[in-house]
C-alpha cells in the first residue's frame, strides 16, 4: 500500500537491542537459583520482552501483519479531499 511505503525501522539498532537482552537474560540465568520459581520467571520476562518486540514491529506496517487496521477511513477522508 501508498500509505506505508516508507515505513522502515532500524535494523541495526534491533539486532544491538536483542544482542544486548540475551545478554541480560543469561547473565540473569547464570546467577539465579536453579529452581523452579526462577526460571519461571526468566521464561516470564523472556516471553514479554520479546511480544513487546513483536508488537513494535508489527506497528510499523500497520496495513498488513498480525494486528491490522482498515484503510476504508484513510481512502474516505482523501477522496473527500479530492473534491
């Protein structure tokens, strides 16, 4: 579509960022208790950080993807325009 043609997000600064996570998560690995509470919520805040990831991205195109929004409004507003 015209409307996210130019949509883009930065590829280096996503791979620094999970980069940089993975190395929170293991260091929070390596030092927790080997039990069940704590990789519990290891796997807990894994899993949100990384929706929270996907939900970014997925924003970037919001016309296409998992989460998605109608461009009926957006071609009505500018064929009013175009009168």
């Amino acid at each position: 579509m015209y409307e996210q043609s130019n949509a883009s997000f930065s590829r280096p600064l996503l791979v620094v960022m999970v980069l940089r996570l993975i190395l929170v998560f293991v260091s929070f690995g390596l030092f927790a208790p080997r039990n069940l509470t704590a990789v519990a919520s290891l796997f807990a805040a894994a899993s949100a950080v990384s929706g929270a990831i996907f939900v970014i991205l997925d924003m970037y195109m919001p016309f296409t993807g998992l989460i998605q929004i109608s461009s009926a409004p957006l071609r009505s507003a500018l064929d009013n325009l175009g009168q």
